[in-house]
C-alpha cells in the first residue's frame, strides 16, 4: 500500500517533463511531477471548497 508507484508517460511528455524539471531547478523529473500534481490537486480541493460555500451561501439566501 506505501511506498513507489510507476506509471508510464509517453516519450514525447517525459521529454518535455525532464526538460521544464531541468529548467525549474528540480533534482528530478519525479520531483517535478510530485510538485506539480500536488499543485494541481489542491487547485482542484479548493475549487470543491469553493463549490461547497457557495452552495451553502443559496441555502441559506445570501445567492441567487
């Protein structure tokens, strides 16, 4: 259950990924990717977040 995944990018994306890693000042292209994935989904958490007060802003009136 812990410890390393794998998965597969296409050459074409790790290419593109181990460069902008190289280019950011990552130490890896692994490093990169966790950086970037964990941005992401807490982009994504706060649009749910979001989502959610708004929400509870209609129930209770203060939005159309």
């Amino acid at each position: 259950m812990f410890g390393r995944s794998r998965i597969t990018l296409d050459k074409a994306l790790l290419t593109r990924v181990q460069r902008h890693a190289v280019q950011s000042g990552y130490s890896s292209a692994e490093e990169f990717i966790t950086h970037v994935l964990e941005r992401e989904m807490a982009h994504l958490e706060r649009a749910a977040s979001d989502e959610e007060v708004k929400k509870r802003l209609q129930g209770l009136g203060y939005l159309d």
